[in-house]
C-alpha cells in the first residue's frame, strides 16, 4: 500500500495541481500555440518535464485573481520581465566579494 504518496493529480480542493497545455489555453481562452509561445519566451510559468509542459493551477489561479483585484489588465510578459531583471540582479551580485 503507498499511502505516503502525495497524490499530486488533484489539489486539497479537488481541482487539478497542474494542468497541460491545452487544458491551461482552454481555461485561459488562448490557443495552445500562444501559450507555448509564452512558455519559451520565459513570460509565462511552466514546469518543464524532459519534452513536456505542466502549468501549475495555482499560477492559473493568481492571475485571475490578480486581475480581479486590480480591476485591470494582469500583464504576465511584464511580470516576467521583472522576474527575469530579478534573477539577473541576484545572479550578478551573487558572485564572490573579494
């Protein structure tokens, strides 16, 4: 019996942990092409496993309530273009202090 496996198909609430591609599009009212295009260019959050995409539901989730929060346009390439200058600042200041 593996009852100390996490069931990871299905989240505390009874939704998905992750969705595919299709299904995240589907959701998201985007063909899959769009939003594998977004994958690639780092502006939209994905777990990469070797030759396929899953699309945390919780990423899904915080966008939408983003946007009904602000009451306006959750721009995701903006958010990753700040994450990405994030990363780059802590990558250069990361080094050694000699």
């Amino acid at each position: 019996m593996r009852s100390w496996v996490m069931d990871s198909t299905t989240t505390s609430a009874g939704g998905p942990a992750f969705y595919t591609v299709p299904e995240a599009a589907r959701v998201l009212r985007v063909t899959p092409a769009t939003l594998y295009r977004a994958i690639r260019d780092d502006a939209f959050p994905a777990v990469r496993i070797r030759t396929r995409y899953v699309i945390p539901a919780s990423a899904v989730d915080r966008l939408a309530a983003q946007a009904a929060e602000s009451g306006g346009c959750v721009d995701v390439a903006a958010m990753a273009a700040q994450r990405r200058t994030a990363r780059e600042i802590a990558r250069m200041g990361g080094g050694a202090s000699w």
